[in-house]
C-alpha cells in the first residue's frame, strides 16, 4: 500500500468547507434518477464541486443522472480526484508535451490537462485514444473501462495485487489487464458488483453510478473512512507483501469477509498479551484486531499465535465439506478433518467457489479429488478440488419409461426424468429403455452414472452390474474384526465376513487380524471378495499392491505421476539430487527421462528417502538408443528439422511441444516459415527426431501491427500477436538502445514508416525489439 497518512486531513477538510460555505447547487432533474438512493451520492459530488452538471437557463443546473459516462468524462473525473487529494502536482510541461496527439485525435480543451497527465502516467496509452474517441467525439464507457482508469489512476496511491482473485460470477468476462483494477476497487468497495454478484464489465455505466463511484473514491482519498469498516476490523491476515524498502503490506480478511490492505514497518506498534511483538514477523493465518486512519495502522492487536504456512499438503477425495471445515478420505483408509478460515481459498476446477458447490457435487454422489494446502496440521490455507459437474451417481430402485429412481452414494433419494433423446449404455453396449426395465425386474442390483440436461432429465445413462451377491474387487480402505472397507474406483462400501469365511494373501492363508495389521503399516493392497445372497463375504483373495512401480502419468523437474499395474495414480516429489538409471545405463538425470519417456507406457520402479522423496528412477527403457541435442532451430521443413547443421527426420509420430503446448510436426514448420525463433531440446533415433521440446525465443518480420501492449509480426504467411514485457529495450535503425515504446509507435503510427523487425522472447513476452526501417 503505498497511501500516505494524511496530517488531520487538513487540506482536504479545506477543499469540503471552502465548496460547502458556497451557494448549495440545485438539479432540476433531480427526481430523474435510476433508483431513489443515487440523490444522495449526487447531492454529495456536487457540494463537492466534482459533478455539478450543467445550468439549465431557468437558475438551476441538470445534472442527467441517466446518461452514459465517456471515457474522458472518467479519465478527468479520476484526474480531480488525485488532485483535490494531493496526490498530484498539474504541469503545464507535461501537457504540452503531448498536446500535439490530443489534438491529432481531437480531445476536448477542458480535458487536455488530465488527459496528459494520464498519457504521461500510462494510465491511458496513444492508441487506447483511437478507441475512446470516435469522429471528434468521446465514446460511452463500460464498468470495466471505468475500472481500469480509476484502478490506475489510484495505484498512483494503492498497491495492485498483480495476479487477482475475482469472485463473481462473471470474472471470465474481465479482461486479464482490467482484472487487477476490478479487484482493486472491489476491495475498496468503490465498484462492486450488483445482487446477483455479477460485474458485468461491458455493460455502460451512467452519470449516476458513477456519483456513487466518486463520492466514495473521495472518502477513501481524503481518508475519512474505510469503506465497509469503521477506525477498527478484526479478521485474519491472508497474505503479506514485503517491499524492497522493508515495509511491509498485509491483507486481512475481515470477520464481514470483506478484503482489506494495511501498510507498516518496524516501528509498527503490534501487541500480544500485553506484550510487544515485531511487526515483520506477523504472517498469513494470524488473527489480528487493526487500527487505522484512513489505510495507514495505528496500532494491532495479535489475537492469537501465528500460524505459519509450511510446505505440507493433504490429498484424497471429499468426504464432507461444511462451511468451517473439510473432510477427506485419505488414499491409504481413513479420514481426516481440517478447519477451514475466511481467508481459506477454495477452488473447484480452477474456479474461486463457495463450499455449497462443492457440497452439492459430492451429495450427488460423484467424487470429488481435492488437495489441501495446509497452514498447519488443523487449518486448510487453501482446498483445490476437481470433479465431474452436470453428473449423478449411485444405486437404481425403480425404473419406469418415464424415468428414474435412484439412491446418491452420498445417502439421498432422487427421481429424474428420461430427456427425449436420451441413451442407454449397459455394460458397456447400447439398449433401450425396455430392457433396462427387464434387467431390473431380473433383481439385478444396477449401479448408474447419469449425465443431466439444463432441465434437470437425464441425457445420458451409463448402468453396469453391482457385484454384491457375487464377486467384488477393490482397493483396502480399512479392516475390522468383521467387515472391511473397499474402494471400488466409484465408492466406499462395507463388506461383512461369514463367520467361516476364508482368507488368502498372495495365495497363503491368512486372517483378518493379518489384513488389519498390514494396513495399519500403511501398506496398499487389494482384495477380491466373494459374496453369498445374504451380500457376505464367504471367502477373500488378498494381494499386496506395490505403490512405488508402475507407468509415468507425467513427469517434471520436481516430481513423477504414476499410474500402478492396479490402476492406482500416485503423485511423489523428487529429491533435488534425484538420479535415473536406464537400462544399460546409469545416473543420468532426470532431463534426461523427461526427454525420451513416453505418457502411460514408459514403466518406473522409485527408490525413496526417509521423508519420502524419490531419489532413484529406475526406467525400462534402453538408453543406448537415444541422443540428445540442444540448440536454434536453424530450418524447418514438413519432415525434418535442422539443428547445429544436423538435419533429422520427423513426420507425424514426432511428438512436437512448443512452449508447454503440444502441437503437430507440420505446425511447427508453419511457425518456423513465418518468423518464429525457437530454440529446441530434441530427442534423436537413429536419425529421428522422436521428440522436440521447443521454447519461443524471438520473431523475425514484417511489423504489422505495434501498440504499447503488444506487436503483431508477419512472416512468410501470416502474422503473430506478441505479448510486450513492461520493459523493453528498442533500437531502431542501430541507434542507440532505449525503451522508448512512444518513439517506435509514433515514427510507424505517424511517420508512416515500415519495419522489419527482430523481437527477443523471455518468459513468453517481448523483451527488445531491433526495428529496420524498409520505407
């Protein structure tokens, strides 16, 4: 947070009396609002003196609360705003420095000065003017655009969380350059969304909602209030933020789940107890009490020890989610509970969720995966779930042509209609209604997979036979002196022995005493069970499962996804000095493998360190025949590649990945023939290339296209759109290197200048641009 503390609010109570004392300005049109409330915040901005509308003849103004807001009404709206707050200093030099593009693209005189300073502060850019004015006239302006002009305007004042985390329902309509902004002014309870909690970014915004966004944008500069809070908040810090300077920004979530930022350092007063604390070594998870003017700490309270964050995680499918906890079932049996905070984030499928929705998913009876981020060993720091939606699971109990009756794993009854189109699988091959209703009348006991429509009816069922009364197979979840617990692969469920039920293991004869102490050493295996009709078991086949061999799933610098002969997935981090050992070959690296291995056939055996970390590949697979390179893709054609002078073949079997994406080898032909520069780790076969890691590094070409954002380079067929790095170094015609963007995009947007240009990638963005000129 960079908000500096205002002394007794001086100027600003200056600015309020001196507006105040004068004539209190009127509207004719006041009753001509969107909703009652918006008087208020009118009457508020124009005492104010920031929107008092227009005289009307008659000795009243009209204030238009209906109309839309333009852009540039927004870009001088937030421009006074910084001013009155002191915030910025006017310049007459800075707007002559740009007067000439204003008025190139005819931006009104009474806005010069805040649109200058604007163009000079890049919260607006060149070429965003072309979009904001149109024939002379300014554009209406949408939410998202008035985010992002006040969001920049205030991060002259405000930090901006760089990698937001949106809650509406709509955050995937946000731009990703607005996103920051939207959080920004979200968070200061500036622009929020509306009942539904949606933003609604292109929707225009009137002369009204902006009032509100003003009058509160006021408040918050002058630093008389905290939006949504009063002089004090209680919650838990979320994250923390130390700054080159060594202060240090914390968010807290407050107990209203409000977000709120606070700024401080080592002179920050902090107590606990009754005794002193250090204000740098309050971290995420601790619970604080704040006092504050405006945004800057007056004093914390530490309301009870920290909990640090530490690199552990808990992974397995949802038992159970409530609104302060969650519970999963572990992989090897069991299950364990964590609290869950405020700050808690929880995600399903990538995407910032309520508990409910997880919660609904699993009463469904489908299962949920989850991994959860601990901040110790009670408190979830973060709960990533994955699952499958627009499903249900569980038992059929009646079945008629209309539809169905079925029971969730999770315990509930449900009936679902049949939608007109629907399908029916049985075990696997295709049938019709009626001999689903044969198979039931036949006491068979179905289990059902159903997709649903957007009417709630069933468009797709998938029915296989349940095996109680018959034979059962699965993984070991737990053993008791009378039952044990098997997974399945789609559910828990308990198994009672007949009281001379017998038991092998790996072909001996064995006990349920033995079975339980085994998985009590946390030993995986499986079981085959055999039931009478009463669903007892009468007799039980037991293997041991080998957890630490099988196929790679996938496979990085840090750790291996395997998949066991049982169908099992495990996920295991490597140790830093992790080796490999090929057959014929030994200790090569782990680079190595990730060059030659190949997804779900490339079999492993993993050797471990006492914290369970993989400090051993085994790989069948024959290293003898392969090598390796690494260099500049020096020519491309449909079916060889050219490396260091070396060509090799590749054609369709070449597995082809380019910047984490996989692609065609013909794909990559086309990018080389239209100016892409990428660099190669190749994997090679007796002249074959059998695999290509590639990275982008560079372009070469035409520039067809060039903002302060991105440059669009044209090859041989066709242009690419690149992304720019907030810092780029140019050099134009071998001048000297600058990072003037402006000059580039002026001499090629105004000079009418032509480039053929050599552009360098770093982390996929445009880090320098070497521009010829070629007219």
């Amino acid at each position: 947070m960079k908000k500096k503390m205002m002394v007794l609010l001086t100027t600003s109570a200056m600015l309020l009396n001196a507006v105040t004392a004068s004539a209190a300005i009127a509207f004719s049109d006041i009753n001509n609002v969107p909703w009652e409330g918006a008087k208020t915040y009118i009457r508020n901005v124009a005492d104010l003196g920031l929107m008092v509308g227009e005289p009307d003849g008659n000795g009243t103004n009209i204030f238009r609360a209906k109309d839309n807001v333009t852009h540039v009404e927004a870009i001088q709206l937030t421009y006074n705003l910084l001013k009155e707050a002191d915030e910025i200093v006017p310049s007459e030099a800075v707007t002559k420095k740009w007067q000439k593009i204003m008025d190139g693209y005819k931006i009104p005189s009474w806005a010069c000065e805040a649109v200058g300073y604007s163009l000079e502060k890049k919260i607006i850019t060149t070429d965003d003017l072309r979009y904001f004015m149109v024939d002379g006239k300014s554009k209406d302006a949408t939410r998202q655009d008035v985010a992002e002009i006040f969001g920049k305007g205030l991060a002259e004042v405000y930090d901006v969380n760089e990698k937001p985390l949106l809650t509406f329902n709509d955050s995937a309509k946000i731009a990703e350059d607005a996103a920051p902004y939207v959080e920004l002014l979200s968070n200061l309870n500036i622009l929020v969304g509306d009942n539904n909690k949606n933003f609604n970014p292109a929707k225009d915004i009137n002369r009204a909602e902006m009032a509100v966004m003003v009058s509160k944008t006021h408040d918050v500069l002058s630093g008389t209030v905290l939006p949504g809070a009063s002089s004090k908040i209680a919650g838990t810090i979320s994250s923390i933020y130390v700054a080159t300077d060594k202060t240090k920004t914390i968010t807290v979530i407050g107990e209203n789940g409000n977000t709120y930022q606070f700024k401080g350092s080592n002179i920050t007063p902090v107590s606990y107890n009754g005794t002193a604390v250090e204000f740098m070594d309050l971290t995420a998870g601790d619970g604080v009490t704040v006092e504050y003017v405006g945004k800057d700490i007056v004093n914390i309270i530490l309301t009870h020890d920290a909990y640090d964050v530490y690199a552990d995680f808990t992974v397995g499918t949802i038992n159970y989610m409530g609104e302060n906890s969650v519970t999963v079932n572990l992989p090897e049996g069991g299950i364990k509970q964590f609290k869950t905070l405020r700050s808690t984030v929880i995600t399903f499928n990538g995407e910032v969720v309520d508990y409910r929705t997880i919660t609904d998913v699993v009463d469904k009876g489908v299962d949920v995966n989850v991994t959860v981020t601990l901040l110790n060993e009670d408190y979830a720091f973060s709960v990533a779930a994955t699952g499958e939606v627009g499903v249900v699971e569980g038992r059929l109990l009646a079945v008629d042509r209309e539809g169905i009756k079925m029971k969730y794993h999770g315990g509930d009854k449900a009936d679902y209609e049949f939608a007109k189109d629907m399908t029916i699988k049985y075990e696997g091959q295709k049938i019709e209604i009626e001999d689903l209703m044969i198979h039931f009348q036949n006491d068979e006991d179905l289990f059902l997979k159903a997709k649903i429509d957007e009417k709630d009816r069933i468009s797709a069922l998938e029915v296989t036979v349940d095996t109680e009364g018959g034979k059962v197979w699965g993984v070991v979840k737990g053993v008791s002196e009378d039952k044990v617990n098997v997974y399945s692969g789609s559910t828990y469920v308990s198994y009672y022995f007949e009281e001379k039920a017998t038991i092998t293991l790996d072909g001996r004869k064995s006990s349920l005493e033995e079975l339980d102490a085994i998985h009590e050493r946390g030993t995986d295996f499986t079981i085959t069970l055999f039931l009478n009709s009463k669903g007892n078991v009468v007799s039980a086949e037991a293997e041991l499962q080998d957890k630490t061999a099988g196929k790679i799933t996938k496979l990085t610098e840090e750790y291996i996804e395997i998949k066991t002969e049982y169908g099992k997935n495990y996920k295991f981090y490597l140790d830093e000095n992790a080796i490999v050992k090929f057959s014929g070959k030994t200790n090569e690296t782990v680079k190595d493998l990730i060059a030659v291995y190949d997804k779900g056939t490339t079999e492993v055996k993993l050797d471990f360190t006492e914290g369970d970390l993989v400090t051993r590949i085994i790989a069948y697979v024959d290293w003898e025949e392969f090598s390796t390179t690494r260099g500049e893709i020096e020519g491309a054609e449909t079916n060889s590649i050219t490396i260091k002078n070396e060509t090799y073949d590749m054609d369709a079997e070449t597995t082809v990945v380019v910047d984490g994406k996989q692609i065609v080898s013909y794909d990559l032909y086309d990018l080389y023939r239209n100016g892409v520069v990428m660099d190669v780790y190749a994997t090679i076969v007796d002249g074959y290339a059998e695999k290509l890691e590639v990275e982008t590094i560079g372009a070469k070409g035409y520039m067809e296209n060039f903002t302060h954002n991105k440059i669009a380079v044209k090859g041989a067929l066709k242009s690419k759109d690149y992304k720019l790095a907030d810092t780029v170094v140019i050099k134009i015609d071998k001048e000297k290197a600058t990072g003037n963007i402006d000059d580039l995009f002026d001499r090629w947007k105004h000079g009418g200048k032509d480039y053929y240009v050599e552009v360098k990638i770093f982390e996929g963005e445009v880090v320098r641009i070497d521009a010829e000129t070629i007219r």
